[in-house]
C-alpha cells in the first residue's frame, strides 16, 4: 500500500465518519458505532484503491465540539421519579469480639 492509497483510504473513511457525525446527536451517533458494521461500509469503500481486511473501529476522536443545549443534557439527566432500584437488606450478624481473637 502506497502512501497515495493510504491517504485515499483515510479520506474515505473520514467522509464515512464524518457522514455518521453528521446524521444526529450523540446518543444516536454512540449507538450506530456500536450496533453497526461500519467497518464493512468502510471495507466497502476503499476496496477499489486497496483491498481491506477486517476493518474495525477502534477509537473515535470528537474534532469539533458541538453547540452547548441545555435541553439535551436535562433528558440525559431527567429524574422520572422512577425507582429502578431494589432496597438492600443487611443480612450479616454481628458477631461478639472475643478477647486473644487477633482483631
């Protein structure tokens, strides 16, 4: 691989990346990444400058930080007053120290 295709396959998958980013927000652009296989899109893509094996993403770099809404963050946040948790009982008996018990 030249480093003409190497810069011809990075630009592709930048598009590719970009294109994803692009799409919605962030909750949305985590759950693609994870659930899709953009890696074969990519393998794909780049097949006709250099033929690609197993392509995977590995790591995903934020180039610029998207505008502050505050109304995003409340429903990342939002307190439904729903409980999801169970209450845990203590079940451990105390027991007596004794004395020459080395605690």
């Amino acid at each position: 691989c030249t480093m003409a295709q190497s810069r011809a396959i990075r630009l592709k998958m930048v598009a590719r990346m970009s294109e994803l980013g692009s799409k919605g927000d962030l909750k949305t652009l985590v759950k693609e990444l994870i659930t899709s296989d953009t890696g074969k899109q990519i393998e794909k893509d780049a097949n006709f400058i250099f033929p690609i094996k197993d392509c995977y993403i590995r790591k995903v770099k934020v180039l610029k930080k998207p505008k502050f809404d505050i109304t995003a963050l409340m429903e990342w946040h939002t307190d439904d007053g729903v409980d999801v948790g169970a209450v845990v009982t203590d079940t451990t008996e105390e027991t007596p120290l004794v004395a020459g018990s080395g605690g």
